[in-house]
C-alpha cells in the first residue's frame, strides 16, 4: 500500500503585550529537516506514513513579535508547504500566546493560511501549550488537538505523540475527528495554576477520566496567558472527539469544574516581596524566584531589582543567575567596571558596579561584587536546569542562597527540596494582576472582575453544539 505524505512544522512563543522588547528574526531558532523529525520523534514510518519536515520556529518568550516578520515568517511556511504534493495531512506545533501588533488572533491566522492552502480534506492536527489562547477561527480550521497537561512543562514529547497519534489514526482508519471547545471566564498566572499543585493537579487527573468516554480521543484545559491584554485572553476547555454533541458534554463538564475552582487558585510556594523572601530565607541554602521578570513567560531578563536589594542586605554568598545585559557583558571583555539594569528596557534600577573578579564561559561572564556572584548573560536566557549551572563550572552548594528569574521553580531545581520563595517583582509579567492594564480583554473575566454567573457553550469554531 503506498505511504500517505503528511508535513510538520510550526511557530511556538509567548508574547508579554507588557514587554517594550519586540521579537524579531535573530531572536528565533529554526528547526528543520531531521532536526525537527527528532524533535517530534514519532515514529510515522510505523503508521505507513511519509514525514515532510518544513520548520518549526522558536524563540524565548518575551514581547511581542514585529509584525513584517510574522508575515514575511507565516508566507514562508506556506509557500514552503506549497511545494509538498498531495498531502493527507499536517502538524503543527504551535504555543497559542503570540501577541503582534494589529493582528488579534496571530495562531488562528497562522492556521487558517494553512488551511487555505492544503484543503478542506487534509487532516490538521495541532499541540499547543497549556498557556496559549483559543479562537472560532482556530478551531474551525483544525481537526485534531492537544496540548500540554503539566506546568511545569515534563510532557512536551507526549504532547507531540498524542497530536502525532490522531493525525495518524484519522489518516489511516479514513475519519475526520471534530474539535469542540468552550471558553472559561478566568483567566490567572501559570503560576497561580501549578498542575502539580491543588486544584489544578486533581483537575488535570481527571482529564484522562474523561479521555476513556464513548467518543472522547482528547480532552484538555487551556490556562490561557494573562500578560497579553488581547479579546481571546481568556481559559478554555478542548475536546477532540469522534462525535460533537459527545465532545460537547464532556468540553461544558470541565469548564464547569475550572470555573467552580477558580476561587481555590493560589501559588504554589511561599510568595512576597523581596524583604520577606529574605527573612524566609535566611538560614539553609535556599532558592528566590524573581518572578516579574522571569525570560520564560515573557519578561525581558534584564531587571537589577533583586540585585539591588541583595547588595544593600550584605548577605552572605549569594548567586544571581542571571541578568540580561549585552552591555555589560561587553564593557566586562574590556575591563571591571560595568553598568547593568534595564538595558534591554526592561526597566529598573541602573547599578553601576565593580568587579572583584569575572571569568567568560557560554557567552556570559560570571561576576563576583563583594559577596555576590552575577551571571551576566549576553542573550536573554533562563536558568532553570541543573546542567546550566554545570556548563558555568558553578557549583550550586558553594552558595548561601540561589535567585533566578522564574515563577515556579522548574523540575531540577524543585527536585533540590531546599527552602524557595516568589518574589512579587516588577517586570513584563508582573503577578499583580490587579495593576496591570487591561484594556482589550473581555468582560466579565475572573480575577480582573468578579461574579458569579457562567453558563459554559460548547462550539465547533462555526456554531454552537448543543
């Protein structure tokens, strides 16, 4: 029997609408060819099916995308898709918290160019991200979805096998799934919404209940992204499903169990401002989350802040890892006097310091100033494996206390089971969501406005399923 061809590829980032530092080409990492089959690393070939590799384009979070390069990015994927013949099906890796300028829905609009050109008959089956956004016009133009379920993310490659596995099923067993959604008037930081922490963790358990329905292939919970001041920001229920009004039932089931969890949403460590992630952090090696500047949701890396206050404690050896600064990290090269803070427009303090030592290694200079390391990186970056400290010849327990720009802490450092606290920072992704404007976003939406009538729809993308 001769191979179906489908094709792979795709855009992933989120977009801080908050952030003045806009993304553009040199921010972003292309995948491609056998780099990206890897990166998925399903085995098609298993299914009688032929992998096209087209792209897939990432980049660390942070604002939002100049809007020439999306569209000269999404007419190069489409016209590379052009020169694939006869296609039986596509996947897209995709996040679903891009913000560009004057374009409201940057996925949906991703997608449906897709759509546009593959035709109505091709099979589209999508991963996103727990934390992107959903739209009719997404929706109405896929036929497969699945996102992440942990957050921390650990299931990325599972991710990637669930979406792989319905694309290959509907291909071969000659179905078309439908995709049902349903939004969901709340809308909070990754950080309030920890899938390892209650409500979420038992929230997120129950989606695979739901999975063994008659008729359910997959059911998920989108957090939505809250740093995007954008219509769409809101979170949602998805379900994949092999009959609507099945999907329906089960897609209005789990908003309504968000919803009636809403008020229980809490972070998931100890959290404050920066005096009493001190003071809780005084004795044992212990870990500050600088969390309104954390690279990975969207902030922009370069805040001196924390540092600041650190230097003013006159704490005993203490790690900062790191700050943003391809300033400082060039004035470093040339001598011991550097400025840092806020050079990327981050804002901030602007601190102007000096040496006692600094050492080079993977384009970041690590600096002692009195008692305090800094890791001065030259390109936004986070820290938040194990490994990335290796890579810097630093050992961890040489050190009193450890801050990284993060909100909750990744897998490798939670696994560390030290002392760990989120401060309340300023930054792009400030979790004071009560000062931060909100301008385009829908009302009535949980916490922004409270209130306590929802009656969850269920929608195919074109109309509702009831």
């Amino acid at each position: 029997m001769a191979s179906k061809k489908i094709a792979i590829g795709g855009i992933s980032t989120e977009c801080s609408s908050y952030s003045p530092l806009y993304q553009k080409e040199s921010d972003f990492t292309v995948v491609r060819g056998q780099e990206l089959l890897d990166l998925v690393d399903f085995p098609f070939a298993d299914y009688n099916l032929e992998a096209q590799p087209i792209f897939f384009s990432k980049s660390v979070p942070g604002g939002p995308i100049e809007s020439q390069y999306f569209s000269q990015l999404k007419e190069q994927f489409v016209k590379e898709l052009k020169l694939i013949d006869s296609l039986d099906g596509i996947l897209l890796l995709m996040h679903g918290a891009m913000y560009v300028d004057d374009i409201e829905d940057p996925e949906g609009e991703w997608i449906a160019s897709v759509r546009k050109e593959v035709g109505p008959k091709c099979i589209i089956s999508v991963s996103f991200d727990l934390h992107g956004q959903m739209t009719n016009q997404i929706i109405s133009n896929i036929d497969a979805f699945a996102a992440f379920k942990t957050a921390p993310h650990i299931d990325v490659k599972d991710t990637y096998r669930r979406s792989s596995l319905m694309l290959a099923k509907a291909i071969n067993e000659g179905y078309r799934p439908y995709v049902v959604w349903s939004p969901i008037p709340v809308l909070v930081s990754g950080e309030m919404s920890s899938t390892f922490v209650e409500p979420c963790q038992s929230i997120y358990e129950s989606l695979d209940l739901y999975n063994l329905e008659s008729n359910i292939l997959d059911c998920n919970l989108m957090i939505g992204y809250v740093w995007a001041d954008t219509k769409r920001a809101t979170a949602s229920s998805i379900v994949t499903c092999t009959d609507e009004k099945s999907g329906a039932i089960i897609c209005k089931s789990i908003a309504n169990l968000y919803w009636d969890n809403r008020k229980k949403l809490k972070y998931g460590m100890k959290s404050g401002d920066i005096h009493s992630a001190l003071e809780f952090c005084k004795d044992d090696f212990s870990i500050i989350a600088d969390s309104g500047d954390n690279p990975t949701a969207g902030g922009v890396g370069d805040r001196a802040d924390i540092l600041k206050a650190i230097l003013e404690a006159d704490l005993k050896e203490t790690l900062i890892a790191g700050i943003a600064s391809k300033s400082a990290y060039d004035e470093l090269k040339k001598g011991n006097q550097f400025t840092i803070g806020g050079t990327f427009s981050g804002g901030g303090p602007s601190l102007i310091l000096t040496a006692d030592s600094v050492y080079f290694q993977n384009q970041c200079a690590i600096v002692k100033v009195n008692k305090t390391t800094i890791v001065v990186t030259k390109l936004r970056r986070p820290f938040h494996m194990l490994k990335d400290f290796n890579d810097l010849k630093i050992n961890l327990r040489s050190f009193q206390l450890l801050i990284v720009k993060s909100g909750y802490l990744s897998p490798d450092l939670e696994n560390l089971s030290v002392p760990s606290f989120m401060v309340l920072s300023d930054g792009a992704v400030n979790q004071d969501l009560s000062s931060i404007p909100n301008k385009q976003r829908n009302r009535n939406i949980y916490p922004f406005q409270d209130f306590c009538d929802f009656t969850p729809q269920a929608s195919n993308g074109k109309s509702i399923v009831s």
